[in-house]
C-alpha cells in the first residue's frame, strides 16, 4: 500500500524551509481510482521554521492502475497461406503475478496473425484467455513478447486442359487444347496469365509420352500469396509421318538401296498380263540386300510359267517386292496407285 508523495506548503516566497515524512500509504492495494493517501510524520525545518507552524498528517489522493503479466510458455507454429488469419499455438500460457497473489489464467488460448498474407517473422497476438482469483482486478494480461511465425506461399494447381496427339514433325513441341483455370481460396482475387506451351522431353515418336507445360503466371490482389502449380501427368501420342508416294515414285527405302531394279516389259492391250516376253533384272553394278556377293544378277523371262515365284526384300529394312506369274508387284501398302498395283 506503499505511497510516493511528494510535500507542499504555503510559505512566503524567499523562505527557506525543508519539508519531509516518514509514511504515506493507500488504504489498500488494491487497483483503483482516485484512492486515498494517508501521509504521517510530516517535519518542517529551514532558518525560518520559527515563523510557521505546520500540521504533521495530511492525506490526499492517487490512482493504483492494474498491473500488466505478460504470458509465456507459448510458441506459434508456420503456417501454409489459408486466407486466414488464424496462428495455431504450441504450449501452456502462464503467468506470474507478485507476491502471494492469487490470480490464475482461464480459458482457450487462440492466436491469430494482424493479416492473412504471405510473410516471415509476422507477430502473433494471443487471444481467449482471461485472469481469475482473488487478485485478478488488480493486473491486466500482456501479450507474449517476440511470438511471431510464417506464412508460406499456398499451391495453386492449374487445371483444365490437355495434350492432343501430333504427328512427327521434328519438333518437341506440344499442342496443348482446354481451358486453363485456378481455384483461389475463398474470395481471393487472383487471375491465371501469361501463354501457356506444352513440351515433349524429345521430339521422337512414342505413345504415352509425357509433356511438360510452362508459360503460366498468376496476377490478381491475392497473387502473391500463391505459387502457380503447372499441370503434371499430361501425355500424349508423337505419331510417325505417313509416307506419301507419289505414281511412279518407288519409296523411301527403295530409292536408297544401291541395286537397281531394271524392268523392261511390255503387254498387251487389254490384258494385265505380259504379252511380248521381256526380262527383269537387277543391274549388276552394285550389290543390294536380296542378292549375294557370289550370286549372278536375278532374271526371269515375263512368261507366266517361266519363273518361279518367290519374294525379295530391296534395302536394309526395306519394302518385299513379290516375284509372282512373271511379274514385280510392291506390298499393298506402298502401291502407288491401282493402275500400278496390278502385275506387270
């Protein structure tokens, strides 16, 4: 209940005297208002004490204001961007009041963030506890002194679209078709931007292969509080380029073998079949994948019972050519046209 106070009097002015006491107390200790003082033992002196009389009590008034108890024991955890404000708190508040007052802590403490968005060290305040006992009047409850935590960035996956199949054509870039969207927390505003591709990891054909997608960004109030989540998973098909022969053209593989194939044949009119006997052969200049090096250059005469029939394949990996009744006919699938699918 100890008071501080500070002694004044009415004396003339150029006087000299000192003033002192010995005591000065509340009447309780209590936090209150405008409380009384109670002052004893009230001395004056000075070398003109002689002309004064004084009274040795006095009382007067002052305020006790609540005391602040800072808690302690907690610790708040980071957090991943909610769109909340909420901190989640670890440990047991408590609080140390003075003396042998009674005074205890009740209710759920809860913590929350001064906002909701991204960053590092942000202060958290506690809230939901109250003071109990019988002293609890005279103390207000502080808040813990340097509980701060993160907020991360939120993943922000971005959904909607897909990868067509292509056919070769010696790129490794993706068609990508769909629409692309995000799905903000609550009512964040945050926007997809940027011109979105799509990648093979080779330009080769396959099926299933996957593709990576990239050229998103994301915009909007909200927008830092995400990292933008491109699309995983996507797949499609590289499909081989169709060869395209043209009539009279032979295709690729035989145009690269380094035998020729010579025909010198005549028909006909209004038969298919050969009339005038010819011969077929190949040239015997170079060596090609059907003929041995020790072998003599493959013939036959065009008449229809003259040949054997057989097949033979023309380059490495090359189309069969099939020796049939006296004629050179190509796989179904590399004939030019009809007009040349029938035997010669």
């Amino acid at each position: 209940t100890t008071a501080a106070v500070t002694l004044g009097d009415n004396r003339v002015v150029g006087d000299v005297l000192a003033l002192s006491n010995t005591s000065a107390n509340f009447t309780d200790k209590n936090a209150a208002v405008g409380k009384t003082v109670n002052v004893g033992g009230i001395n004056v002196s000075g070398i003109d004490i002689g002309n004064y009389t004084f009274n040795t009590t006095a009382s007067t008034t002052a305020d006790i204001t609540a005391r602040a108890l800072t808690l302690t024991g907690l610790t708040a955890r980071n957090k991943v961007y909610d769109a909340s404000t909420l901190a989640v708190l670890d440990g047991t508040a408590a609080v140390t009041a003075l003396g042998s007052d009674a005074v205890n802590l009740t209710g759920t403490a809860g913590g929350a963030f001064a906002n909701k968005n991204v960053g590092t060290g942000k202060a958290v305040t506690v809230g939901g506890l109250t003071l109990s006992g019988a002293d609890a009047g005279n103390y207000i409850i502080a808040q813990p002194t340097g509980l701060t935590a993160n907020i991360t960035p939120a993943s922000l996956m971005v959904s909607g679209i897909s990868a067509n199949n292509k056919v070769y054509d010696g790129t490794a870039n993706a068609i990508l078709v769909g629409s692309a969207t995000v799905a903000p927390l609550g009512n964040d505003r945050v926007s997809l931007g940027g011109s979105g591709t799509g990648f093979f990891f080779d330009h080769y054909v396959g099926t299933g292969k996957a593709v990576r997608v990239d050229g998103f960004v994301l915009s909007g109030d909200d927008a830092g509080n995400y990292n933008v989540v491109l699309p995983t998973g996507l797949t499609a098909d590289i499909n081989a380029l169709p060869s395209v022969i043209a009539s009279g053209t032979p295709p690729e593989p035989v145009r690269n073998v380094t035998s020729q194939l010579t025909a010198n044949l005549t028909s006909s009119s209004g038969n298919n079949q050969p009339g005038t006997p010819g011969q077929s052969s190949f040239s015997n200049n170079s060596q090609g994948s059907g003929q041995d090096a020790d072998e003599k250059p493959f013939s036959f005469q065009t008449g229809k019972d003259s040949v054997q029939n057989t097949t033979m394949e023309i380059g490495e990996n090359g189309p069969t050519v099939n020796i049939q009744d006296g004629g050179v006919r190509l796989p179904d699938n590399q004939q030019p046209n009809q007009k040349d699918s029938e035997e010669i």
